[in-house]
C-alpha cells in the first residue's frame, strides 16, 4: 500500500500541476480482459486438462504408496528385519518419487509454469499490443491496470478502455 502512495506521490512531484490538465490517463481491467477473451480460456481449459493429468498420476502413486504402507503394517510383525528393511527402502523410495514428480510438475521451477507460460504469454502480448495501439491512436499519456499493483483511488469510466481492448481483440 505505501508502495502504491509513493508511486502517486512521485507521479504528481515530477510533472508540474499545469501539465496534469494536459495529459490524457486511460485505465483497462486485465482480469476482465482476461475472462472474456476466448483465446484465454481455451487456454486454461488445456491447462485445467494437463493438471488434472498430473493430479490424477499423483493420486495413483499415493494410493500405491498407501496401499504398500498398509500392507507392511499388517505384516511387519512376522517380516524378518532383511524383509522389514527392504519395504522399508522401498516406502520410502515410492515417497521420494511422488514427492520428485509433484516438484517436477507443481514446483516453483515445474513444468506447469513453463506450460502456463507457453500459453499465455502469446495472448498476454496480444493484449498489451492492443493496448499500446489504443494508446498511441487515442493520444493516452497513460494507461493504467486497475487490477494490477498499482490501485486507482478513482477513475471516471470515460477512461476506461477495457471494452475497447476487448472489442478489438474479438475482431482479429
């Protein structure tokens, strides 16, 4: 939040108060933008298909590993200690490759953000060049994302320009 006041505060110091009633502010609404654009829901539904890929595999290797544990439970009493050991190693190895395929899927480095980003990104530049092109024909000095960081404390619609972003989207 005193991130948001400064940048404000910076914004209104740099330029004096005469050029502010020149300038021409623009806003748009990226998650608006976001949910009413084809291309990006036919994007999450691919995504949605491949973590529910991954959930399922994940599901079966811990309803094996649950299953072994299970059954090691029932029988370590009459296991002898070489048995005992050798289930033991293998739990613990079933553990170690389920908890290797979540990191390697869901991990901060895993492949749903590089598929995420796969994805995305296209449509991510689509709307931005669309913004810019808005921006540039309409003279806007700045356009602003409300639903970003950097919060709007009050926007009169008239500058709002997430339906025309969405309008021109729609029509390529």
């Amino acid at each position: 939040m005193k991130k948001k006041f400064v940048f404000l505060f910076l914004l209104f110091s740099i330029f004096p108060a005469a050029s502010f009633s020149q300038l021409k502010i623009g806003y748009v609404d990226s998650d608006t933008i976001m949910d009413n654009l084809p291309d990006v829901q036919d994007a999450r539904q691919k995504l949605d298909a491949i973590i529910q890929d991954w959930q399922n595999e994940l599901n079966k290797m811990d309803a094996d590993w649950k299953a072994k544990y299970d059954d090691y439970q029932k029988r370590k009493l009459i296991m002898t200690d070489q048995t005992r050991a050798e289930v033991e190693a293998e739990l613990v190895t079933l553990e170690n490759k389920t908890s290797d395929f979540r990191e390697k899927k869901f991990g901060s480095n895993g492949e749903l953000f590089q598929k995420q980003d796969e994805l995305m990104k296209p449509i991510q530049n689509k709307i931005f060049n669309v913004i810019q092109q808005i921006a540039e024909e309409e003279d806007f000095d700045y356009i602003f994302d409300r639903s970003g960081d950097i919060m709007l404390l009050f926007a009169k619609e008239e500058y709002d320009l997430t339906s025309k972003v969405l309008e021109r989207l729609n029509m390529e």
